[in-house]
C-alpha cells in the first residue's frame, strides 16, 4: 500500500471559493441552469441524452468512433460547472538574468539563488515560448550556473 493525502474535490473547492454551479438529478435543472449562465440548455440536454442513446444501443456507429467500454451518463448526479479560461502561465516572476541568477531590485544576482520555469519572470517578451521550454533552458542554464555538470 501507497500512502497519499486525499484527494481534492475540485469542484467542491470550486463551490466554496465563489465558483457557479450546481449538483443536481433533474435534467431540467440543469437545462436551466445553462440558460441562465448563457450557454445553450436544451442543446445540452439534447446532446446528453444522444449520447446516452448510442451508449446504450450503438456506441460503434458514434463519430468520433468510441469504444466498447463507453458508458452512458446516468445519474445519480449530474454536476455542471461554469469554467472560465485563465492563464496558466505568467509574465511575472522573479526576475533573472541569462544565468538564470536571481536578481534583487537594484539588478545585482543574489548569490545562490537561482530560478527556472514558471518561477522566472521577463523571459517570454511579447510572446509565449512554452513553459516546458523555459522550464528546460532555464533549468538547464540554473544547473550549470550552479555547477552541476
């Protein structure tokens, strides 16, 4: 046996932080629900229920083709969650200079401190190169500058 720490309900932790949702058995519920958070609820509904019908009775006509293992969407709950898209990312951070040294406000690398990835700011200049490729460069950079070889 593995030990871990629980797992998260995230849409509890949704709920609890001002998210807008609902939890709910009643199709119309939730049909209203959508409407009223601008979305198209008899169109969900609708989609909802031909999925179930090709769950149920011809999952192997279904496009995009799906699997055996498809299950219909049937209660007990149904659980809708208004998702907003947001940054996964930032043009903040700490700001470093090209040996991925940290440095303090006056501009001067603070010794022993490194950044990489997310953790670095002023990289992207006016786009976005990936957080994985920041995350290697700068990680890479941090590692020799930290005289790992």
């Amino acid at each position: 046996v593995i030990e871990s720490v629980p797992p998260i309900n995230k849409f509890e932790v949704a709920m609890e932080n001002g998210g807008e949702g609902i939890v709910t058995r009643d199709l119309a519920a939730l049909l209203q629900f959508a409407d009223t958070h601008g979305f198209n609820g008899a169109k969900l509904v609708a989609s909802l229920r031909e999925y179930n019908d090709y769950a149920n009775n011809g999952w192997e006509v279904m496009q995009p083709p799906r699997t055996e293992s498809m299950l219909p969407m049937v209660g007990p709950e149904y659980y809708a969650l208004v998702v907003y898209p947001a940054i996964t990312f930032t043009y903040g951070g700490l700001e470093i200079d090209p040996q991925a040294r940290v440095l303090n406000r006056a501009g001067v690398a603070i010794p022993g401190l490194l950044a990489a990835g997310s953790d670095a700011g002023g990289a992207y200049g006016v786009g976005y190169a990936g957080g994985l490729a920041l995350a290697m460069t700068y990680g890479m950079v941090a590692a020799d500058t930290a005289g790992w070889k």
